[in-house]
C-alpha cells in the first residue's frame, strides 16, 4: 500500500499533503496519526473529532508492519502520537516492541470489556471482526458444520481453502486453540487440517470466498469484514460471491468458546507530545457515534454495547464471540508459528 499524507481541514475536510514538523505548538492542537487503516475508512470520524475540538489531525497511512518498523526506527523522534492497527498480535507486538504507552483513561476503561483491552491498558480495540466458516450452500450441508475443530475431520478431505501461514489472521486463530485447547490437541488439528485441503494456501480472504463460489473448495476461514465489503461492491461477480456464499458462526453450542474474535485497534506513542490530544480522541472514537459510524463504514463489529451491526452483517444476527483475553493471541504467535511450520501449514 501506497503511504498517504493527510490533513484533516477544520473547515473543509479536505485531504492536502503534508509533511510532520514535530515542534512544541504541536501540543496546543495537533495530533498525528500513524494508521495501517484506509483513509477512507478513518477519515471521516477523525474530520468529526477535528471539527468538534478544534484540532488538527495529520493523518499517515500504510503498510502495517511498515509503519510499526518506523515507529520503531523513529524512537523518540518519532511526530506520531497514535498507532492505529488491525490484529491483536500486531497490537501486542507493537506493545512489545516499546513504542506505546498506557492510556490511562477511565473512560477507555469503563466502555471497552476487558478482553478486549490490553490487560495493561496499552492498547484498546476500536472494532471486532470474526474468523468463521464460510460454505458453499450447493455442496455444503450447514447442519454438516459445527466447530473449527470440526474441520479437522476426513469428511471435509480435498474440500478446505486456506490462506498461508504467514497471514497473521491465521496465526491469531490457532494462537486462540492454542488457549482453548493446548499445544498438542492444537498441532494435531493442524496436521489434520492441512491434509483436508484441496490445494495448497493462496490469495486473501476476498480470493478464497471467490474460490469456494467457484466451486474450488467447498469451505474456507475467513473475517466477516471481507465477507461484508463483498455486500457493498458495486461489481456484479463479487455480489454475487457475497449472495452465493454463506456465512457459519462456529463453536456456538452450550459450553463450547464461541467465535474466534479479532480486532482493530489504537494506542499511544511513547513518543506522543499530545498526550491529552490524542487520549480524548480514543475516547471520542469510542463513543456511540463514532462506533456506529466506524462499524458501518468498516463492516465490522462494534466494541461497546447498543451498538447497531453493519447493515451487511446484520442478517446474519448475533453470535456467541470467544471472550479470550486479547493479550493472549499475541502472546502465543511464535508458538502459533512454529506449530503450523512443524505441522505442514505452507
């Protein structure tokens, strides 16, 4: 992805070029954000923020695990006051790697379940998104599904698509049965799972549902934001991915996790120099407003309660989420790493 340079005019909104001049007048109303988030799934809510404090807020976009290397490169040199993410390993990674700071926000506090904080409060989610089962209707019987684990059994060989190992939404999911089930239950479900697959890993998430439309494979794991942007696009074949395909909430029954949750998500620099700035933003972000609008335009889950689901997931009403300490994916992804390595995860 291409970095973009932007400004969030206080009186037009308008998006115009700029450069980080990071000085002490920065304090009195600036704050710049480094966000592996679209512009355009960010900047309107930043505008409303913008418009209703009388802040300035400059606005870099790009690459993930690029902005979180030059966070690191800048140290305390660094202009961003904020980092915003998606996965909850990169969140902890970033955490790990010493360029955030705790939030220390009672009102973060009170607004965000626990699980879906940093447990040190150095990070809070600003959306959720699943990773669930995806199946195609005609080849696919919904009462034949039942758990991820369930994906493991000889009935679905040569019927999976997946991703490949070095996608980290893969690595979060088995970092989350790892937690729920152990390192040797995690490492045979592996095993089994890779020799139920009907061709080797490939593409994105948007490929594989393609794929099981196409009759490729008859399953896959995806997140539902994918899933969602497919029910807004504007091109016939991928609507018709999205009216072809259905959507299957895993680990549902009495007693069983729920499913797999994962997250976008912000913190603090540790070089911030508008601290009060940027603390105030988090709160407005999650606000109702701000979700309401941040979950509509993302096609994501709403992190506090009341909250409308997006209109393009909706139909698929509420499901039981895993209520996994968040910390935890990150901190079981080298494992998670290392098992699908050892286990045939290509």
């Amino acid at each position: 992805m291409a970095h973009t340079n932007a400004s969030i005019s206080l009186l037009m909104g308008a998006a115009i070029a700029l450069n980080f001049l990071p000085t002490q007048a920065q304090a009195r109303g600036e704050i710049n954000i480094y966000s592996a988030r679209k512009e355009a799934l960010i900047a309107p809510v930043l505008e409303a923020y913008s418009n209703k404090y009388h802040v300035q807020v400059n606005l870099i976009t790009g690459n993930a695990d690029t902005l979180l290397h030059r966070l690191k490169t800048e140290g305390n040199a660094s202009p961003a006051d904020i980092f915003i993410t998606v996965d909850a390993g990169r969140l902890h990674r970033a955490k790990q790697e010493g360029v955030l700071r705790q939030l220390e926000s009672d009102t973060i506090v009170e607004n965000i379940p626990a699980h879906l904080r940093d447990s040190e409060d150095y990070w809070v989610s600003l959306s959720r998104r699943s990773r669930v089962i995806f199946y195609n209707p005609k080849t696919v019987n919904k009462n034949e599904l039942s758990t991820y684990e369930d994906l493991a059994n000889p009935k679905w060989r040569g019927r999976i698509c997946t991703r490949s190992s070095a996608n980290i939404y893969n690595q979060s999911l088995v970092a989350s049965m790892i937690a729920a089930n152990g390192e040797e239950a995690t490492g045979k479900w592996i095993n089994n799972f890779v020799a139920n697959l009907a061709r080797p890993p490939f593409g994105g998430d948007t490929d594989l549902l393609r794929a099981v439309e196409a009759g490729v494979c008859d399953i896959t794991l995806a997140n539902t934001y994918y899933y969602g942007r497919l029910g807004h696009s504007d091109d016939p074949a991928m609507k018709a991915v999205y009216d072809h395909v259905a959507l299957f909430w895993p680990n549902q029954a009495a007693g069983e996790r729920g499913a797999h949750v994962n997250v976008s998500g912000i913190g603090i620099t540790n070089s911030a120099t508008n601290v009060r700035n940027a603390r105030r933003l988090i709160e407005f972000l999650v606000n109702h407003e701000s979700q309401a609008w941040y979950a509509e335009a993302n096609n994501e889950y709403p992190v506090i309660e009341g909250v409308a689901y997006p209109s393009t997931l909706e139909p698929f009403g509420k499901f039981k989420a895993d209520s996994l300490q968040l910390d935890k994916l990150g901190e079981n992804n080298r494992l998670a790493t290392e098992l699908m390595d050892a286990n045939g995860w290509k």
